[in-house]
C-alpha cells in the first residue's frame, strides 16, 4: 500500500523528471477573486508619446511580428545568452502613449540555456511568444486575477544543479502556454505537440540556480507579478536569449 506521504513524494518526484511543472493530480482550482486586485505597488506615472516606446526595445521584427495584437502586458524574458542560465524579466505594460516598463529583476532559466526546438529533457528553456493564463502553487492564492490551483501536486523536493535546496520552487507558478492546454491547472499532463517536445514550463519562485526549462524569479517577485497580471489584458510572455529575441 502506498501512503499518502509517499504518494506526494512520488508525485512531486515525477513533477521535477518533466521540467519545472507536470500533470498527476490538480489541487484545489479557484476562480479569480470577486472583488477588485489589490493596488499596484506604484501608480503608474503619465507618459508623453514622445517618451513611451511603440515597440518593446530588444526585440526585432520576428518577435514582434508573434506579439497578439490584443496583448496589453508583456512578461519580457532576456537571457544573457544562447547558452546562458542567467536571465532579466521586466514587465511592460501597453498604455496609450506605448509601453511602459516596470521593475527589471534578475532571473534563472534552464541549465544549458534556449532552445527554439526545445525537446523533453534538453535542459534549454524554449524561444518564442506563449500567453498566460493560469496559475497556482502550494501556497494559498496571494490575490491573483488569474485562474489559481492549489494543491500539494506543487511539492518541490532534493536539490538543484548547484546542491540548492529546491523546496519552495512551486510556492507560486504562473503557466507558460508551450505545449499545453490554456485554461487548466498547471499541473494539467495535455501535451498537445506530444510528450517528446516536453512540457510543464513555468515562471516560478527561484531557487538560486538554473532550472530544468522554467524561468525563476525572487518569491516577492513572484507574488508581485501574480497581482499585476490581468486576464482582460491578455499577459503574453516573450522569452529567449537576446540574440534571439532581435531578430
């Protein structure tokens, strides 16, 4: 008979074997709060048109060409480089004027770097333009917009590539839509390119190394982007190294 303590061992075991998330048993999926999300930290400031980018430095004409119309956040992901697990994530936000830049913070990606053609097990974050819809963790839902699923399928155990403890990797993850279905928990197992082209990558809290396919960021941070993403403004994430991203 296997216990209950084994089988979230299990689970969690088999969750980190393919990439930063997977799919087994969802836990406890809410619905976004009624009342209003809390306010941002700070107020955005008024921008001239001559001062607000119309396009997102960085970024060259493919990329952009992969950006939704619709989309009015941007979770900018810019790698150090090809084979780099060092990267910065700044949220832009579309305003009238153009797009607005929030914080910039420091951030990990996957062990051997980018990958356009990212393949299970590769240990290269995947290149491109993915949209965010879902969230969860096993901590309890911080105010979030987003669909959040919370359960004990998000039990991050062992250690990183460096020897760093990995519990409280999965304390709050947001879903990158590569290779998944929109609108499940990120623990959802649908891999609709198949299971070879990997799967379960998400932006989660950072554990002071590089990660399987994942990008990480601070806990604070974390809980930050969490509250400011909104479904009705359609959050997309951009990812991959800069040479990449600029073309």
């Amino acid at each position: 008979m296997i216990t209950r303590r084994t089988h979230v061992a299990l689970l969690a075991a088999s969750l980190l074997l393919t990439g930063c998330g997977g799919g087994a048993v969802a836990g406890t999926r809410t619905a976004p709060p009624p009342s209003p999300a809390p306010a941002r930290a700070t107020p955005s400031p008024a921008i001239s048109v001559e001062v607000a980018p119309q396009q997102i430095p960085g970024l060259g004409p493919r990329t952009r060409a992969k950006i939704p119309a619709r989309a009015r956040q941007a979770v900018v992901v810019t790698g150090r480089g090809r084979d780099s697990p060092l990267s910065t994530v700044v949220l832009w936000e579309r305003t009238e004027a153009g797009w607005r830049a929030g914080a910039s913070w420091p951030a990990h990606n996957a062990l051997k770097g980018w990958s356009d053609h990212h393949m299970a097990g590769d240990l290269r974050s995947p290149i491109g333009v993915y949209t965010l819809t879902d969230a969860g963790g096993l901590l309890k839902n911080p105010g979030t917009k987003l669909p959040y699923d919370r359960g004990v399928g998000f039990t991050a155990p062992g250690t990183g590539f460096e020897g760093e403890p990995l519990a409280g990797s999965f304390d709050y993850v947001i879903a990158i839509n590569y290779n998944r279905r929109p609108g499940t928990s990120p623990l959802d197992w649908t891999r609709p390119m198949g299971a070879g082209r990997g799967g379960g990558i998400w932006l989660h809290v950072d554990h002071g190394g590089p990660t399987h396919g994942c990008v990480s960021i601070a806990e604070k941070h974390m809980k930050e982007l969490l509250l400011a993403l909104d479904p009705d403004l359609r959050p997309i994430v951009v990812m991959g190294d800069a040479g990449s991203l600029n073309r």
